[in-house]
C-alpha cells in the first residue's frame, strides 16, 4: 500500500513528509515534524516543547 504526501505550501513543488523522533524519556513522538522533499525550498511544521512552529531551518544532528 503506498501513501500519499502531501504537497508543500510553500514551493509546491515538493512533498511534505513525516519525520518521527524520541523524547528525553525514550518515549517515540510520531510525527515530530513535517518537512519539505525539495532541498532548495527547506519548509517544515515542527512540534517544539509542545509548541507549534514552522519555517526554523532543519538540521542534521549530531548527537
């Protein structure tokens, strides 16, 4: 079965993706953060301390 993304709001070009995450308790956060498949437009929706926020730059992290 495959699914269906849904298209950036901001380039349309790309597609909004899912990214999951864990909290400081280990405990998993699905769907942590929304991000935007064109490398060149860098949009995403993020889930911060349970706060909403969109637009922040998305990092590789190195812990």
């Amino acid at each position: 079965m495959e699914k269906e993304y849904p298209p950036c709001i901001k380039c349309s070009a790309g597609l909004l993706i899912p990214l999951s995450d864990y909290g400081r308790d280990g405990a998993p956060i699905q769907y942590k953060a929304w991000v935007c498949t064109n490398p060149e437009c860098g949009f995403n929706i993020r889930i911060d301390n349970g706060e909403i926020s969109f637009g922040k730059s998305v990092g590789q992290s190195y812990k």
